[in-house]
C-alpha cells in the first residue's frame, strides 16, 4: 500500500494535476407536489455544459450540497458530515464539463415529519426539481438531462422514468435500483448478498446463513406492521439496526418494487455502473436487472461492474466510466484515462486503500502500523474526519501524543459530527502529558460543542457525553492502561 501511495503522489506531481476549485453554483428552493420547500443548487463546468446531470442520492438525509445527516436534535437540526460520494461527484462532473443539479431530501429538511417519505414521494421530488429547471431556464427540456441515482437514489431514479411526460437524455444507475427478494420462493443459494459478504468480507457459511435467517424474520414481521409500530416497537430495537429517519414506507416497497417494466417503458439509454465488491446493492441484482432487459429485448443499456469496488465508489473510474458513456450517446462505458485521469485514478485508489488500512487496525498494541498510514494520510491529503479520529484513538495509546492531537484536530478540521468526541480526546492527551491547562480548554471547547451526540468509547469503559465532559474540567484524565511512554 505505501507504494501505490508513493506512486499516487509521483503522478500528481508529475503531470501538474490540482484540484479545481469548488464550481459556481445558483441556489433555489423548489416547492414540492404537498407544499414542501426543499432547497436546490445547480453546480455549473467552465463553458457550456454537455449535460445536466441531475443527481439523487442515496437513503441517509442528505443536503443539496454533498452533506449527509444520520441524526438530528429535538428541533430537527442536522448532525451533519461530507458524504464523500455525494461531494465527489458534485466536485468532480463539473470539472468534466457537466452541470449538476441537487436537491435537498425531505427526509433531511422535516427529518421529524411524519407519516414519513415514500419512494414515490423523492421521485415526485425530483420531477418537481425538473420543471423549476425549465421553468428557470436552467435546460431547455428533458432532453438536456442524464438522471443519476445513487444507491436507494437508483431506485427513485427508476421510478422518474416511470413519471416524466417526456423522456430525459438517459440514466445512470449507480446501484441495483431493487432490494427485492423473494423469501417464500427462494433460498439462501438464491440470495445475492450471501455472495457479496463471501467475497467482501470473508463471512463465513454459518455467519451468512444467520444474516439469511434475520432478514427472511424481518421482511415476513413487516407484512403485519403498520408505521406506528415500525417508529415506536421497530426502531427501539436495536437488534433490528434501523436508523431513527429510516421510512415504514420506503421499507415495505423496497422489498417488492421491481424497476424493469418502468425501465422498459422509458426507453432511454441506460448505464448500470456497480462494484463487485458491493455489500449494500451487489452487482448480482445488477445482472438480474441487466439480464431481465435484455431478454425483453431492450438493447440500448450498457452493465459495466468496476473491479475491487464498493458500494461508496471510493476509486475514480465510475466518473471516467460515466464520462465515456454520455459522451458515446451510450455506445460504450470503455475510457481511455489522460495523463491527468491517471494520476486521480492512482491518488483515489491509495486513498481507498488508506481507508481500508484504517479500518483494519486494531485500536491498542500496533502504533507502527498507525504511524505508518498516518504518514501516508496525511501525504494524500486523506480527508475522512471518522478515519482520522480512529488514527487519533491509535496515536493516543501508542503514547504518540503529538500525531495524536494532530489526528483529532484534523478530525475536526475535516468535519466531524461529533467534535466534541475529538475534542475531548484532545484533552485526554494534554491530561496524560501533564498539561493540565490546555486539557481544560479542551473540555470547554468540547463542551461548546456538544451537539447531543454520545460516544462510546468501550475499550477505556467510558461515554464521552456532556457528564463526562463536565467531570473532566473538575477532574483529570488518567484514563488510559500503564504503558512505558515513547
């Protein structure tokens, strides 16, 4: 890994590649189809566009400008952090010479609005967003649009197709655009993700077989349910992992919606770009889609799996793939890359492999290997506040305490949703050093900060919520297991 870094940044400096700066943007509010004002942006290339791309992300919240929200206050304020798939697209087709419109879900501007969203409600979303578009003069009509759903977004995206008078230009599916299964007619042999988790993440048959078994349980439950149990029984247990904004409805269709005959009836042409290594929509449901619309004779669509990917397209080549794509009326999604291509494609797949190096350290007892990809972190300009935090837990109990306040404050710098959490470890660190002083202001910086949000620390038994912040300005840290200092 450290020499597809050092090669990452040979390329870099060898081509003169530099990052654009952020694309200029208009910003609007579109009023929806029930009242709703959700707010919008168009990020526009240097020059006139090829394309408008018209973006829909996936289920978390999210905003129009590339954030994320996964948690809100009493008062419906956003928690909120860079969806790094979002703002990279949003970064990375206007560089290429598209417009790119967005829009801000409803799930993240009423995130405590019930009855909650439908996946018929975000596409009717987005059909309203296509008319404030024309009506702006933004496009002329459809035909100036490429509509690219994300994830759940590829779904709604389907279902756009399925809304819109006239046809747009074509769609990009980044993601499967079905969750379905059949549980009462097909077995585990059949299901798609027992695959993907082999191959992506080493379960084993037994560990497969009790995801099967969970799931199979859930989908029956959720034919005898209706929204009130869904929010107050469902989501209180926390053996089912469902998220508090998570919708009853986007629940119950995304077991049975099916997206060819909507697909079929579009007609347009149609790009399903998805990793292989793809735990959340593996490609086998993009085969399945892809094979469905082959066989009823559908021929303008192009299926196109990225190698070693996953579901966050963290490597650059989807938007080398999409380029390449549009630009042949969706002949073929092959890309010859520039000097200047090759170079993102080395910096994001190092980048990708600094994740995945985070990821698989462990927190105590390997402060090599941390310091290791932190030098290379930080050399790529690694950007992704929760990595940083993890290498800032590492540094701290390698006794690394420099790398350690180093790593938290790039956590914060790079936005964190919980900076309190980094800020306080911060303070943990100068407590461990004997400065006690800047400890204090630390805690008091944490405290400002606090924003609801409890972090479990279970390694040193602690909670870092505002109790434990409060306690630390009274009392010092000294939290940490003995360890010979270095």
């Amino acid at each position: 890994m450290f020499a597809a870094t050092i090669a990452a940044l040979a390329l870099l400096a060898g081509t003169g590649a530099s990052f654009a700066a952020a694309p200029p943007t208009e910003a609007f509010t579109v009023r929806t189809f029930d009242g709703l004002e959700l707010p919008a942006r168009v990020a526009r290339p240097e020059g006139r566009a090829r394309k408008l791309l018209l973006f829909i992300n996936g289920s978390t919240p999210s905003d129009e400008s590339g954030y994320q929200a996964a948690t809100f206050d009493d008062t419906g304020k956003p928690y909120r952090e860079r969806h790094d798939t979002y703002a990279r697209f949003l970064d990375v087709m206007p560089a290429r010479g598209y417009a790119v419109a967005s829009m801000a879900k409803r799930s993240y501007v009423y995130p405590n609005r019930v009855p909650r969203p439908s996946l018929d409600d975000f596409a009717l979303d987005a059909v309203f967003l296509i008319a404030e578009l024309k009506r702006r003069s933004i496009v002329r009509d459809e035909s100036d649009i490429v509509i690219v759903g994300y994830s759940e977004g590829s779904i709604v995206a389907s279902k756009v197709l399925g809304l819109l008078k006239r046809p747009p230009a074509a769609c990009v599916l980044l993601g499967s655009a079905t969750g379905a299964f059949d549980f009462t007619r097909k077995s585990l042999a059949d299901w798609p993700y027992g695959a993907a988790y082999r191959a992506a993440r080493g379960w084993t048959d037994d560990r497969i077989q009790r995801e099967f078994e969970r799931y199979r349980a859930m989908w029956a439950d959720a034919r005898a349910i209706d929204e009130d149990t869904y929010e107050r029984e469902w989501k209180a247990d926390s053996r089912r992992g469902i998220a508090p904004w998570e919708s009853y409805y986007v629940m119950r269709e995304t077991r049975v919606y099916d997206p060819v005959p909507n697909l079929l009836e579009a007609g347009v042409p149609l790009l399903i770009c998805v990793g292989d290594k793809d735990t959340s929509m593996p490609l086998a449901q993009a085969q399945e889609t892809y094979e469905r619309l082959r066989a009823a004779g559908f021929t303008a669509v192009t299926l196109k799996p990225i190698a070693d990917e996953v579901h966050q397209y963290r490597k650059y080549d989807v938007f080398l793939i999409m380029d390449a794509w549009i630009s042949s009326g969706g002949r073929t999604a092959e890309f010859v890359p520039s000097d200047t291509d090759r170079a993102e494609l080395a910096r994001a797949q190092a980048l990708a492999d600094v994740q995945q190096a985070i990821a698989g350290l462990p927190y105590s007892g390997e402060p090599a290997r941390g310091d290791a990809v932190m030098r290379q972190a930080v050399a790529l300009g690694f950007d992704d506040p929760r990595g940083w935090f993890k290498l800032g837990l590492i540094m701290a109990d390698g006794r690394r305490w420099a790398d350690a306040l180093s790593a938290f404050q790039a956590a914060i710098d790079h936005g964190y949703n919980a900076p309190h959490a980094a800020m306080t470890w911060a303070g943990h660190v100068c407590d461990l050093q004997g400065h006690r002083p800047a400890a204090i202001d630390w805690y008091r910086k944490a405290l400002a900060a606090y924003n609801g949000i409890p972090v479990r620390q279970d390694q040193y038994g602690i909670v870092l919520d505002r109790a434990w912040i409060e306690k630390r300005i009274t009392e010092p840290f000294a939290g940490l297991p003995a360890k010979e200092a270095r």
